[in-house]
C-alpha cells in the first residue's frame, strides 16, 4: 500500500486502509473501490492523504501506533470530560477512565517500540476534535519511552497530556473557531486554557499535582518567551518540556481551516530550526531519532532521480528509511529496486510526493 494526497486519487483505486471520521467511526472501508464521488466527498470532508493498495508494495505493513480500540476509549473518555466539565462537575471527574486510557495506549505503544511508521489513523478533518490530545499523548509516550521512563512515570505524564487541553472547554467557540486573526484580547483568553486547565485537574484528588501541570505549563518555552508564566529551561517540569514539542508537532502536521497540514519532514524542520528557543534542544533531538520523519507508504523523489515509496523505518535512523524506487523520473522501471538509504549516505530524499 502507499500513501496517496487525495487530489491525485484516480477512479477504481482501492482503499487499504478505512477512512474513519473524528469520532473513530468508519466511513469508508478497506478494500472499497473509489468512485469519482467517493473522491470528491473525501476531498469534502478535508481528508488529507489516504492508503491505497499497489501491488508492487503488496509486502508494505503499516502499524498504526496505537489500535483502533484504544483511540476509541481515549476519544469516549476525552467526550466524557468534556461533558462533566459543561455540566459543571469540574472535581468528579471520571480519572479512573483516563488513567485506563492511557494504560492502554502504553501498553500498545510497548508491543509495538519500534520507531512508528505512522502514527495517526487516516482520518477526515473536523473541527471540534479530540484526535489532536491522543496523538499529542502518543508523541509524548514515544518520548518519554526513549528517555527510559518507568512505568509509573509514563502514565503521570500520559494522563497530563491527555488533558492537557481540557481548559480550552472554558475559552469560547467563536474564539477558538476563529480563522481570522485573533485581537490582543482574544489571544490573552486563549492562553488563559492553560490555567484553566490546571484549576480544572487540581479539582481532582485522583490526578496527580505533576499531571496538572502539563496542563499549566504544554505552552512555556525553553527561552522564557512563552505563556502563562514565562518559565525558562528547567523552570519548566520536563512533562511541560515534552508536551510543548509533541504538541506542536501535532498541531502542525494536522489540517486548520486556514492551512493544509504540513508534511512531517516539514514540521520537523520547524521543530529544529526552534530548537534551543521555544523547545529544549535534548528533546528535539530525541524527536528525530524516535519518530518517523518520512511515514511508511511515502512517495518520494530521490537526489539521483528515482521516484518511489518508504516501505520501512530504518530502526537507528528514522530519517533514512527503507525506499521502493518504481520510477526513474516519470518512466517505469523494469524491476523495482530495494534501496536503504542509511547504506547509501549519498542519497537524499529531496521530495515528498504522494501522487
Ligand atoms: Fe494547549
């Protein structure tokens, strides 16, 4: 299978993995035959990229970070919160729920340590979503498994970044929902989510004072420029640290309303060209050693002229995948080659192209 940007979907492709909706339910199942209107109504519903089969990359397995049924609990627990804070039950919050959310997501994350060649479930954009603090909390776990937490420690972290965002409830919709630019007012309600935030989760017995803290602090900076307090370096508790470059990666490299995503190389970029200001330089690093920076499936153009797709993460060195070449440049080749780029320092993946 490979990964194809929906405005290059051709009629009779078929889908190789399902196309779910924000709420993790199905809209479109694998092995479904596209039609000129399946198309337009995935380019509708602002989907992004999705899998479609090929056969010369039959072999090509994508793992999904975390299952299908995990996402589902996390995303039922996250709509749950959001209800008990609405109805005003700030301090009874179902915490037990969320600690067995992310007990799960662990766990997932355990049986697969490899470095994850996906790690979002191809999805259509919405609006009002909670995908955004799963996949936050998926990055986070990633991070913090590399930098050998214990278990106990995972799940204080995991929980904080699950919530991290449960005070925007209190910031109102046409503020968030906003797509022109925010007035100074606007923008100082908007920081307030991190107090809230915490206010919220301190309310609750049951979380842990470090866990509230993701909330307080996912929008400091390592320079001292961020918000609410203006922290600097280790002022910031690392689980801040952490949830500040998971999140934004998150942020980037899903769809706004005002932007395509941006392509994970691209937001990798971003997290280091800002590494040493907004984001402590030892975590960046550890985001591109850990992370799939070309996901599995990726079509990409070569520095020698052939074209193809990542078939594999190469474990010690994600920004070297395993690459299928098919094409060199727009002719096809007789037989596929099988190249890993960590053994060919030479090459350099110098597009992404999932046509
Ligand atoms: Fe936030």
């Amino acid at each position: 299978m490979r990964l194809v940007n929906v405005n290059y979907l051709k009629e009779g492709a078929v889908l190789a993995r399902p196309v779910m909706n924000a709420m993790c339910q199905v809209l479109l199942q694998a092995g479904v035959k596209l039609t000129s209107s399946y198309i337009s109504r995935l380019q509708d519903y602002g989907c992004e990229v999705v899998f479609i089969e090929d056969e010369r990359l039959a072999d090509v397995e994508i793992q999904p970070a975390i299952s299908t049924p995990t996402r589902e609990l996390a995303h039922k627990t996250l709509k749950q919160i959001t209800g008990y804070i609405g109805t005003g039950r700030d301090n009874a919050l179902p915490i037990d729920q969320v600690r067995t959310a992310v007990e799960e997501m662990i766990e997932d994350l355990l049986n697969s340590r490899d470095i994850v060649g996906n790690l979002t479930e191809i999805q259509v954009y919405d609006e009002y979503t909670f995908q955004h603090s799963i996949n936050t909390t998926v990055l986070a776990l990633i991070l913090a498994l590399a930098a050998g937490y214990s278990e106990s420690r995972l799940l204080e972290l995991g929980m904080g970044v699950l919530m991290h965002d449960v005070g925007k409830i209190k910031v109102p919709d046409e503020i968030l929902n906003k797509t022109a630019p925010l007035t100074p007012d606007e923008f100082d309600q908007i920081k307030k989510h991190t107090i809230y935030g915490y206010e919220i989760l301190r309310k609750n017995r049951d979380f842990s004072l470090l866990s509230t803290h993701v909330a307080f602090q996912h929008q400091e900076k390592w320079d001292g420029s961020g918000y609410p307090r203006g922290l600097k370096g280790t002022e910031i508790h690392e689980y801040g640290r952490i949830t500040a470059v998971a999140d934004v990666f998150e942020a980037l490299t899903s769809r706004r309303v005002y932007r395509p995503a941006f392509q994970p190389y691209k937001a990798f970029e971003y997290l280091m060209a800002n590494s040493g200001t907004h984001f402590e330089p030892k975590i960046v690093d550890s985001f591109t050693k850990n992370v799939a920076i070309y996901p599995t499936g990726s079509g990409v153009r070569l520095s020698n002229g052939l074209r193809g797709n990542v078939v594999k993460q190469n474990q010690s060195f994600p920004s070297r995948p395993f690459v299928r070449a098919l094409y060199e440049e727009n002719s096809p080749l007789l037989a596929p080659i099988d190249l890993n780029l960590a053994e060919h320092p030479s090459l350099m993946i110098v597009k992404v192209e999932n046509e």
